[in-house]
C-alpha cells in the first residue's frame, strides 16, 4: 500500500488519548488514526447512503434491475 505523509493539528485531549492507545496497544500512532479514519468512513458511507434513500430526487436502481445488469441469477 502506498503511503503519504500529513502533517496535521489535533486537540491535546485526542493526542493524549493516542498516546496512551499507543504505547497501551503497542501500535503505531499512524495505524491508529488509519484505522480510525477507515471506521469514520465506513460510518460517512452509512450517512451518505440513508441521505440519498431519503432525497426524493435521487436516481433510485431497483435491485432486481441491479443484478439484472450485472448479469446475475436472483433467487427471492
């Protein structure tokens, strides 16, 4: 996996409790936040999609027709 390199600002309350999991964990600190930032994000998505459930003019796909393009057999 390629990686990148931030620089970035955080409360000292969340610095303190990284720390902690860190040593605690004996992880590193980038793992933690990379883990963290994948669980928000699987939430984010979550969100995102009872959003576009919920907006009326949203483009909705049934899901027979989903599957139907993908050329697969449902079975109910």
């Amino acid at each position: 996996m390629n990686t990148v390199r931030l620089n970035i600002t955080l409360p000292e309350s969340l610095n303190d409790d990284m720390n902690r999991f860190s040593e605690e964990l004996n992880e590193k600190k980038s793992h933690i936040i990379s883990s963290a930032l994948d669980m928000y994000f699987d939430y984010l998505d979550l969100k995102l999609a009872e959003k576009r459930l919920a907006d009326k003019n949203e483009k909705h796909v049934p899901l027979n027709d989903f599957f139907e393009e993908l050329g697969a057999d449902v079975q109910h």
